[in-house]
C-alpha cells in the first residue's frame, strides 16, 4: 500500500478588528494520483465583543485544481462550526455531469481534549 503524503499551509491576515481574512491550501499525494486545493475565506466577527465573538461568518472560494470551484459559506459559534459548500464541475467532466457539481455540509466540533498546562512545557530557545 502507497503512504498519503499531505502538505497543507494557511495564513489569517487581520483587515479590521472585526474581520479577517484565511488563506489556505492543500496538496496530497498517493501513488500516482495527486490533489491541489486552495482558496481564501472572509470572515466577520459579530457580537459586542471583537476579542470573544459570539459568531463569526466566512464566505469565500476554493479551487481544486483542474476539477472544481468551490464557494463556501461557513459559521461559528463556539465551539461548533456549520459550513456549507457545492463544488462547481470546471473539469473534462463537465460534459458527462451536465454541470452539475455536489453540496456539502460540514459540522465540527473543537473541545475534546483539554487544554495543556502551560507549566508543563519546554521551554523554548
């Protein structure tokens, strides 16, 4: 069996107090089969409190490459996230799909392992 390598990398750029932007990417290998997606997502902070938002929504795009554009609208409200997603066929196989894409729906969850005493770690050099 062919090891999955995957090289990921993301930046988050502050716009304003209350806005954000990610950019992200990704790259996977196996066998003889390879993957790129990348793409940017805005996010707006809204509550009282830019520093704790209540909720916070992105919206922006991914590309995987010579196969789909994908828009994305996502959700936080911590500590869960609903994102919702249609890859846009832009492939060869655009003709045999008819156009049509697919919808995703994404739900995650942040907070089943407790936090690390700070106390406990290396320091650093």
């Amino acid at each position: 069996m062919t090891p999955k390598l995957v090289f990921s990398a993301g930046l988050r750029m502050n716009v304003s107090d209350v806005s954000y932007i990610t950019i992200q990417a990704d790259h996977s290998r196996q066998g003889g089969h390879q993957e790129t997606v990348g793409g940017a997502l805005c996010g707006i902070k809204l509550g009282s409190d830019p520093d704790n938002a209540q909720y916070t929504i992105h919206a922006g795009a991914f590309l995987r490459w010579n196969d789909a554009l994908i828009p994305v609208v996502k959700l936080d409200f911590n500590p869960v996230s609903v994102s919702v997603s249609y890859d846009v066929n832009i492939s060869k196989l655009k003709p045999t799909s008819y156009g049509r894409g697919g919808f995703e729906l994404s739900l995650s969850y942040t907070g089943f392992i407790r936090k690390i005493d700070q106390s406990l770690l290396c320091p650093g050099f």
